[in-house]
C-alpha cells in the first residue's frame, strides 16, 4: 500500500502522514526534508543558487544525519528549499531515492508536492492537503515564534504567497493535486477530523484491493 499526500506548507499533511504512519504501521518520508537539508547544505556551503550542477551535486552528496530536526525548520531553511527544489537537476538527484523508499515490501506512505503526480502516480491513495493561506500563515507564524525567530504575520503571509507561486509555477514538477487525489480543506478541521477523513478514504482502498484480489466463487 503506497499512500501518497501533497499540498501547501503548513496545511497539516505532515501530521495526518505521521498519524496514518503510525494507524497502518507503514514507514514514512517527509519529502520536504530532503529539499530543506539540500537548500541548508547549499548556504552553508555559500552555493550559488544559480548553478544547476552544483546545487544537484549537494544533493547527491545528502547525509540527512548531518542536519538537526530544528535547523531544517527555519524560515530560511524553508524559503531555500523552495528555490532548490525548482531546479530540475536537483529534483532528478533525488528522485529514484524517493522512488526506492516508495518501493519497499508492504509500501510506504510519503509526503511531499509532486508524490501523486510524479513520485508515485500509481500510489493507492492520493490525497491533497490544502487550507487557506492566512490558517496556515498563523499556524506556521506561531510555530516559528515558538523556536524564538521574529517575524511578523504579515511577513509570513507574503513568504507563503511567494512560496506558493514558485511551487507552482515551476516547470519541473510543479506543485499540483494529482486528478485522483480525495482533496481535504483543513482550513476549518480539527487535525483530527482531517486524519478520519483521509483514513475513510484508505480503509475504503483496502477494502476495494481485498475484494479485488479475492477468487470469483463459482455458481
């Protein structure tokens, strides 16, 4: 069972993936760490962001035990992952390790942007994660405010709209829910209510594959 989840920075599709994780008992990849460890090697290593090559070799070379948890959640961290994963070299780098993890006995569930759509088209369930852009400036505002970075509301709304439209725009896998994809709206849903929803739609995948793969009895 391979479980695809997309959608926007700070739209809960992190916690719903660590939740159906934890319910189904399948391994789980945020996807975005990839990029957030590659954009941080980057400015450590004072790279060009304009040099393909370069930013794809840094993401060829990633040890993600080199990073700390918190330095991968800053809001630099963030906006350099954005500008990494719109370089197509880099996103091919770190494709086929995606891929792989996707790939191992009994599946896997990974969360990302482009997990349905190019990652895992043929994923068992699809699901699209989205809320509104000033819900999920506030809860992404008071999570960095919480780690002690000082930044206004406001700022977090413009960095989110900046965000969203290089996601989206980019040429290369652009951020997009995939035609398939069961579409959940957090933006007036407990994180509760959401994970239900998405789980509603896996058991029903489940119980779609069992009756599949069940012998026809004979009249």
């Amino acid at each position: 069972m391979i479980i695809a989840i997309d959608g926007t920075l700070a739209s809960g599709k992190g916690t719903i993936a660590r939740a159906l994780a934890a319910r189904y008992g399948l391994p789980h990849m945020d996807t975005g760490r990839l990029y957030r460890a590659t954009g941080v090697a980057a400015l450590k290593a004072g790279a060009d962001f304009e040099d393909a090559a370069a930013l794809a070799g840094i993401a060829r070379a990633l040890d993600l035990n080199d990073f700390e948890e918190a330095e991968l959640r800053t809001s630099d961290a963030g906006q350099a992952a954005s500008k990494v994963a719109a370089v197509p070299e880099v996103r091919a780098a770190l494709l086929e390790l995606q891929r792989a993890f996707a790939g191992q006995d009994g599946g896997a569930i990974l969360d990302g942007r482009d997990i349905g759509t190019v990652i895992c088209p043929d994923a068992d369930v699809k699901l699209w994660v989205d809320a509104s852009v000033e819900v999920r400036a506030r809860r992404r505002h008071a999570e960095l405010m919480a780690k002690g970075e000082t930044i206004t509301l406001d700022e977090m709304i413009d960095q989110l709209k900046t965000r969203d439209a290089r996601d989206r725009n980019r040429e290369d896998a652009p951020m997009q829910a995939a035609s398939d994809a069961h579409l959940i709206d957090t933006t007036d849903l407990t994180i509760d209510a959401a994970v239900e929803y998405a789980r509603a739609a896996i058991d029903a995948a489940l119980a779609e594959k069992h009756a599949a793969s069940r012998p026809e009895t004979q009249a």
